[in-house]
C-alpha cells in the first residue's frame, strides 16, 4: 500500500543537458507539497483491413511524464545565499545574477531555456523496512505561476514540468531510500506588512496570480529508446490577475488605463530578511471585470507583462543590487 502524504520529490539540475542527473541525499533539499504527477505512452493503433470490425495489437510510441508541486516563496539564510527552488526556476527559464555578496536575481530570459532538471517521485511502502517505487523524469522543463491565495498567506511558486520517461516504475529497497538531509530551516513569509503597487498606487487585493505562461515543446529524438530527448521553452506569455477593490477614477483611473493601452509597473515587497521583491516594469492592462468580495465591488484586473530592456520582463530580487 501507498499513502498520497508519504509521496516525496527530488530533483537536480543537469550538468550534461538531456542526460539523466544521478540523486543523492543532498538533493532532496527543497519542502515541496502537492505533488501530483502522470505518465504517458503513446498509442499507435491499428485497424488492420481482414474483413471484421476488430483491431489488431497497437504499438506503443513515445513515453512522456510531467509532475508538479507547489513550493513557498521563502528567502534564503543570507543575501548571498542561492534558495534551494533556484534550481526549478532555472528549469523554468529564468536566470540567475549574483551581485557579489548583496543579492540573487531570477529573471525570465530567452538565454536560459536549457536547464533541464531530473525528478524522482518516491511512493513509500508502509511497512516496518519499507521500500520505495520510483518515477524518474529526465531532461524536464516547466513553468511556473506565483500566487497570493489570500493575504495572510505565503506566496506559492506552483510548478508544472514535462519530462520524458527514464524510469516508468522500478523497485528501490530500504537501504537505497533517499532522504531529506539538508533542508532550509527558514520560515516562508506571510503575505502581511508587504506592499503591492501598481503604477505606485497600493492595491488592496486578498488574490494575486503572475502566470509566466511558458510554452514547453517535446524534443523528438529516434535516437532515445523513450522517442524524446527533453523537452525546451518555444515562447513564453506573462500574465497577471489580481483583484483589488474598484476606486474612483481620481484615485486610480483603470478604464482609463485600458483604453489608452497605459504602460504601468507591478511591485511586490515582503518584509522579509533578506529583503524579497518581486517587480515587473512594464505591464498591461488587457481587461477588467466587475467582481465581488465580501460584498464589496472588486475591480479583476489582467494585465500582460511586456518586454523591457534587457528582457526583464519580470524579477524576483532576493536583498539588493550592487
């Protein structure tokens, strides 16, 4: 028997790109919940023409997977320190920036778009020596959404990756088990003291979702026993949903803002040590919707992110530029 709360995750970037990583311990470093995963083989099927209304025996074709889990938004020990979900990030096309010991950067660029990761999902026997069936993806590459379910709450990083399919189900014994050996022991913050402007003006939302909106492509190989070598980042379109009160046009001119096509900017600052931002500097607005809250009129508001110089279309700073 298998229990859904004993399923864990593990994953290490690529050295080589497109070729399986080798897991140990020390990978298994990152608190990852949610995980749901699928596998997939594809059919080929045949109605071979004998003069009666069966099939004949299908071929089975490529063997594809995807995963995804969700992970809080959490600083690292230091300013200089890289987070153990930099390695998803960088799978999901963003690059990474070290300013000497004062900060880390995360931005979406088109020069990172082969980072490809390995997974392994692990169901856990019960049992007294229990051991484990593994699901081992390789050359998986992903996107990602970073969301506000409600204030009050830590931001959730939910990452979705397709891979292909190393190792559909294999045996693993007790002794050969991975275990977490090196998580952060730092507190995710809460989305409470931090302030999010749009064009400097507050926005009293409880929801907030940036959809970096990645479109991952399979990369066709005859050469793989599985038909695929990974799979890659064809395009990419950010988008941003938030749902703030609706205010006067002299406080904040939203239709305004939609007709005229006006570029504005997204900032979100958490009070957090290190410091965490996460902006935008150009962004949208594409539509806006009459909602409700608690009885009150909410303005739901999407924009996109547009491209500013540098390809930054979107970043997360953890302390400070230098």
């Amino acid at each position: 028997m298998f229990l859904n709360n004993r399923r864990t995750l593990i994953g290490k970037t690529e050295s080589t790109p497109y070729t399986g990583a080798t897991l140990a311990d020390a990978d298994f470093n990152t608190r990852v919940k949610n995980i749901t995963y699928s596998r997939e083989i594809v059919e080929f099927s045949r109605k071979i023409a004998l003069g009666d209304l069966d099939f004949s025996e299908s071929i089975m074709g490529k063997q594809q997977g995807k995963v995804s889990f969700d992970v809080d938004l959490v600083q690292g020990s230091s300013a200089s320190t890289l987070p153990s979900w930099s390695k998803f990030l960088t799978a999901c096309g963003f690059k990474v920036t070290t300013f000497t010991t004062t900060g880390i950067s995360w931005v979406p660029h088109a020069e990172a778009t082969h980072s490809p990761i390995t997974f392994e999902v692990q169901e856990v026997q019960e049992g007294a020596s229990p051991s484990v069936l593994v699901v081992r993806l390789v050359g998986c590459v992903g996107t990602v959404k970073f969301s506000i379910g409600s204030v009050g709450e830590p931001i959730q990083m939910m990452f979705e990756f397709s891979g292909r399919l190393d190792v559909g189900a294999v045996d693993r014994n007790n002794a050969s088990i991975l275990d977490p050996t090196s998580l952060s022991t730092v507190v995710p913050p809460a989305v409470l003291g931090a302030c999010v402007n749009v064009n400097s003006i507050a926005q009293d939302l409880d929801k907030l979702e940036i959809d970096i909106g990645n479109d991952v492509q399979m990369w066709g190989d005859p050469c793989e026993d599985t038909g695929i070598r990974g799979f890659y980042i064809a395009g990419r379109e950010t988008m941003l949903t938030c749902d703030p009160f609706a205010k006067l046009v002299a406080t904040e001119d939203v239709y305004g803002d939609w007709v005229t096509g006006n570029i504005t900017d997204l900032e979100i600052t958490l009070s957090t040590t290190p410091p965490l931002k996460l902006s935008a500097p150009k962004i949208q607005l594409t539509a806006v919707g009459d909602g409700d809250r608690n009885g009150a009129l909410t303005a739901e508001k999407t924009f996109r992110l547009e491209r500013n110089a540098g390809n930054d279309i979107f970043e997360i700073l953890q302390g400070t530029k230098v």
